[in-house]
C-alpha cells in the first residue's frame, strides 16, 4: 500500500505561487499513479476562511484522483471551518483510519493554542486527546499522525513554535508504535523519539525554511513524503520527494 503525504500548503486567495507550487507537488504525485491514500498534514491555509477552504477543496479535487484523503489542522487552520467546508466531499476529517494490514492511522490535534505564553505558531494536545493516544497505541500497531513534530528538531527558533506539552505526547506513545508522521518545520527531517520510534517530518509544499539560519528565513525547497506499507508484515519503507 502506497500512502502520499503533504504538510503547510499555505493557500491564500492572493498568493498565485504558493498555489502554483502546491499544484506541482500535486501533479507530481499523480504522475507516480501508484497512490492509495494522501494524507494532508495540516496548515491547509495561511488565513482561515470559509473562501479559502473552498478553493482549498478545488485544488485538491481537481488536481488528485486518490479517493482516500484525510487532513488534520494545524495551528494555521481553523477546525470547525474544515468541517463544514469538507463535508461529504472526498477530503475526509476522521480521529483514525484503518490500514488493510490492521495498522491504525491515529489523527492527532495539535491545533489547539498553548495555555501559556508561547509564540504564534505553538500547539497543545488536550488531555482527552493524550488518553485515548496512549490507549490506542498499546492496543494497535499504530502510526501517530500530528502537525506539529513531537521532538524538538532544527533551529533554535523553530523549538518555540512547538507542542506545548510534548513531553506528555511522547510519554503517552508506546514504543510498538511504527511512526509519528508530521509537518510543520517545512523541512524534511527524521530522527528517533525514543527506543525505536521514527519522526517523520515532510517538507512543505509552500516553501522550506533554512534551519541553520539562528532566525526565521524561507528558502524555495518544496517536497512530499510516500510510505510503503507492506500489507502482509508490519513494516514499511518512506522516500522524500523534492520538486
């Protein structure tokens, strides 16, 4: 099984290269035609709107033939409006999915905004959230699906606009877990949380950001993620594209 992954589209009704670049990084997943599912890390939009999640469903729509589409927000989106502007249209807000091989896809909100003073961009798991992630990961071979990573990575700048409790997020992920599969550093990066559980981080479709400046600077690296589930055994395999 083939799942494709994109993060921090960033879509605004102004901004024609941004959806410019969101469409190439989609054409270029159609153009593998060996997708089964496209997961949409979060950051759907730059500015919420019921507008611009309208276009959103446009792009995507017109441009992936994939029928199995689920996104998460991000600290950039606005949750309630994704359920009303995505309802009964193929891209589809759901707590889990179910893999054929029995892998349970987890969907992890970090949109909320942090109880304390953090900068823009920051999140928090809520506590609900964090006790059905660690029943859900000791009972199922499970990948965590989040916008924001769960460890800090990158620069220094980038560790402020994280997970405000997450430490409680990798306390609450059981080892047996496969992966946590995220966005938001705009920038590919993988590295272990604890024992043998991956972090997965997808480049952005919008643009990258250049994590060893000491401040914020875009760069104009774009990219996805694919992952091969192997529907016989437990494993699976990921590649990082860049367009």
């Amino acid at each position: 099984m083939k799942v494709y992954q994109i993060s921090d589209c960033h879509l605004s009704l102004i901004d024609k290269e941004i959806e410019a670049n969101l469409i190439r990084v989609l054409q270029h997943i159609e153009r593998q035609t060996d997708g089964d599912m496209l997961l949409i890390t979060g950051d759907l939009v730059c500015e919420p709107s019921i507008e611009v999640y309208l276009k959103f469903k446009a792009v995507i729509e017109a441009h992936v033939t994939m029928d199995r589409i689920y996104v998460i927000a991000g600290n950039h989106d606005d949750l309630s409006l994704m359920e009303q502007v995505f309802h009964h249209s193929k891209l589809q807000i759901k707590p889990k999915v179910t893999l054929d091989n029995g892998i349970e896809l987890l969907m992890l909100d970090s949109s909320l905004k942090p109880k304390g003073a953090m900068p823009l961009g920051a999140g928090r798991v809520s506590k609900q959230a964090l006790v059905q992630l660690e029943k859900d990961t000791r009972e199922h071979l499970s990948v965590v699906i989040v916008h924001h990573p769960v460890i800090n990575v990158g620069a220094q700048w980038f560790a402020h606009i994280g997970i405000e409790n997450h430490q409680a997020v990798i306390d609450a992920i059981h080892p047996q877990t496969l992966a946590v599969i995220s966005g938001h550093a705009h920038c590919y990066f993988n590295e272990n949380i604890k024992d043998s559980v991956q972090q997965i981080i997808c480049p952005a479709t919008s643009y990258g950001f250049n994590h060893d400046c000491d401040t914020y600077e875009r760069e104009p690296v774009i990219g996805y993620m694919g992952y091969w589930f192997n529907t016989e055994t437990a494993q699976f395999n990921h590649q990082v594209y860049f367009c």
